[in-house]
C-alpha cells in the first residue's frame, strides 16, 4: 500500500467478478478527457477488460483503489522472444510487456501510474523476467514521460502502424499471374522458424499462435509457373526439414482482432475530412472503375484484422506482397465487423514499402521503449538501444 494524500493507495490483483464493471466505468471516465475538436481512438473491451492479454503465455492484471473508489489499471503479459546480444549475436529473452495503463482523471500527476508499474514489475521479477518493456503513441507526451523520465525506460523501437480501409463495395481485382495459396498449420511452422526465428522479438511459441483460434491461417503468394512444394521433415531422427520453393514468394498470416474486442472513434472529425469521406464513398460505389479509395462507416464498433509475419523472398516480390495484402483486404469484406486491415513493420523493415496503406488512415509512429529488470542486462540493454535495428521486427498479434 501507498500513503496519498488523503488516503491509502491499495494495489492488488484483478477480480473479474467485483471490477469488470469499474473497470469499464473507469475506461469511460478516461475517454471523455481531450479536446472536442480531435478525433480519439479507444478500445471496447465487449465486457472482457483483460481480453487484450488473455491468450497470452502469462497475463497478469493489476487495479488500484483509494478507499473503495478504483482508480487505476495496468496489463502485462510475459514471453520468450528473440533478442539482439551482445557482439551482433542473438539469443531468447524472457520479456514482460506492459499495456493497458489506466489512471481517473481526477487522480493523475499524484504517482498512481508509476506505482501500478512498479508493482507489473515486481510480478515480472517474481516470474524471471529479464527485460520489460512497453508501446505507446510516439506523441503521447505523458506516456513517454512517465515511462522514461520517471520509471527509467529507455527508448528502443518506432515501428510503423499501417492501416488500410476496407471498402464494403468493390473487391479488388487481384492479378492472373499470381498464385495464393493457405499453407497447413504445421508447413506454416517451419516456414516460420526457417525465415523468420532471428527477428526481434519473435516469440518462442509461434506454434500456440498459429494454432490460436483468432489465426485465420497463413497464405503465400508465388508466381504461376513456379512450383510450391509442400515442407515435410525429411529424417524424424534429424528433424532436419526438406523444402523446395520458388525462387519469389512472400507470406502473412491474419489475426481476427474483430473477435476480441471492438475501436470505437470519438471526437469530431474535420469538415473537409467528412465531405471526401462521403464523396469518395459515393464514386466508389458507382464508378468503381475509379479505385478511389473510400474510408468506410466508422459510427459504430468496428473491429479489424491483424497482419503478422509478413515476409518476403526474391527480387521480384515486391508485387507478391502487395497481392497478399490486396487478398487479405478482399477477405475482410466478407466480415460485417471488419472495417481495417492493419499491420505493424519495423521502421527500417523493406517490406513496409510494399504494403498498401491509406496515409490520412495511418497512425503516428509507434514507440516501443525497454528496461533492463536485471542489473547483469544493463550492457546488453544499452548496446541494443544504441545500435540501429538490422533485421525484421515481429509484432506479436496477442498484444495488439
């Protein structure tokens, strides 16, 4: 407990029965703060607050009281992931991440956010964990000065967030000369663990999340003319695996995020955004041979699907991912909920470039900031952070 003011600050661990309710009361209290000008994305949990950590390896939820009012949230989660070492080397970690940060408006600037933190990382220590870190808006002030300035994290990562509208009337026409393809479950694995296992922060259970009933499965996309053979171990002794494939490919795998909770936009959009949203809607519907793009109806919930694992091969395959991203944006016409595809790439990630994404629909930078929770981390923290990231970044989309 911490003495306040006036009272005690208790800090204890999340009851589903006796706080999903305040809990809900308190995400409401903190959406009305802002200017009435500004357009404001929030979270609906669907009366689950913890959805956004629940198929995570380890969740841990924490509230904060002063005498019975709730006054406070914070999430983490824990896994093992891939890391840079020192010396260029890399090796798995085992990492909390820290989200879903909540404090009363009429109960901030007085250390309830700093010490609901402290707490998520006494858990963490209690669990191993070697580095903590967390994801905020690039220009969330507050959230950057708490965590660096007050907590002593360090910024480490600015992935980039793109988002694609997905219009409710017209499919994209996808070229003849590619070939798509949903790979098994289990050729999706080794693809993975092939290609993709020296990324930062790619997590050790990859096989939980493909399997994860929100994975609506992985696709590869190749080049007609060109075979794809399926990946089979060739010696069960060895467990060496066998693959021939061609010599341009890309791949994704899509997470229903639509499932697990609902955004909701708040706040009053600019006037000129609202005629072109409308005007484009419009054309889009009956001149479609016009390809404007149109943002669809954001009024209500709306959910959206999560690109992962985007990753390609070949000097021409270019095209092969932007015809993945155009499928997968067919795809999610089929769904009343959906309203975006969206994926996350690391800033110096190639395969960003490939991506379609709407610009006025994009997000600020993403800021991914660290700290080491063992004293022995401190020189591999600080070589990581100093260092330019050099590989692909794997954004886990449990902790989206």
């Amino acid at each position: 407990m911490v003495q306040g003011l006036h009272k005690e600050l208790k800090i204890r661990s999340y009851d589903g029965e006796k706080d999903c309710a305040r809990v809900e009361e308190l995400e409401r209290g903190c959406e009305i703060v802002g200017p009435a000008d500004r357009v404001f994305l929030f979270t609906d949990s669907l009366g689950d607050p913890i959805c956004r950590i629940r198929n995570s390896p380890s969740f841990y939820m924490l509230v904060a009281e002063l005498d019975d009012e709730l006054v406070g949230v914070v999430q983490g989660s824990i896994k093992l992931v891939t890391m840079a070492r020192p010396h260029g080397n890399s090796g798995l970690a085992r990492v909390g991440y820290i989200l879903g940060l909540r404090v009363a408006p009429l109960h901030r600037r007085r250390g309830v956010g700093s010490t609901l933190v402290r707490s998520l990382e006494q858990w963490f220590v209690s669990n191993h964990v070697e580095f903590a870190y967390m994801a905020t808006d690039k220009e969330n002030k507050a959230s950057v000065k708490l965590f660096v300035d007050s907590l002593g994290y360090v910024k480490f990562r600015t992935p980039a967030i793109l988002v694609n509208p997905v219009s409710p009337y017209r499919a994209l026409h996808l070229p003849s000369h590619v070939e798509i393809k949903k790979l098994r479950t289990k050729e999706a694995k080794l693809l993975y663990r092939k290609f993709m296992s020296s990324a930062e922060f790619f997590p050790s259970d990859i096989d939980d999340i493909l399997e994860n009933r929100l994975s609506l499965g992985t696709w590869v996309a190749y080049y007609k003319g060109e075979a794809w053979e399926d990946m089979r171990y060739e010696s069960v002794s060895t467990g060496s695996e066998y693959w021939r494939g061609p010599k341009d490919w890309a791949m994704v795998s899509v997470w229903n995020s639509a499932e697990v909770f609902k955004l909701r936009l708040l706040g009053r959009a600019p006037l000129s955004c609202l005629i072109y949203t409308k005007s484009c809607r419009l054309m889009d519907r009956f001149f479609p041979c016009f390809k404007i793009p149109a943002i669809p109806e954001f009024v209500d919930p709306f959910g959206f699907y999560f690109m992962y694992g985007v990753h390609c091969e070949g000097k021409s395959s270019a095209e092969l991912v932007q015809t993945l991203c155009q499928f997968v944006r067919n795809m999610a016409r089929k769904s009343k909920d959906c309203k975006l595809v969206v994926t996350e790439i690391g800033a110096r990630d190639e395969v960003r470039l490939h991506i379609p994404h709407w610009k006025l629909l994009s997000c600020p930078e993403d800021l991914w900031c660290i700290k080491a929770l063992n004293g022995e981390k401190q020189s591999s923290l600080h070589e990581m952070t100093m260092s330019p990231p050099t590989r692909a970044l794997f954004v886990d989309p449990r902790e989206v």
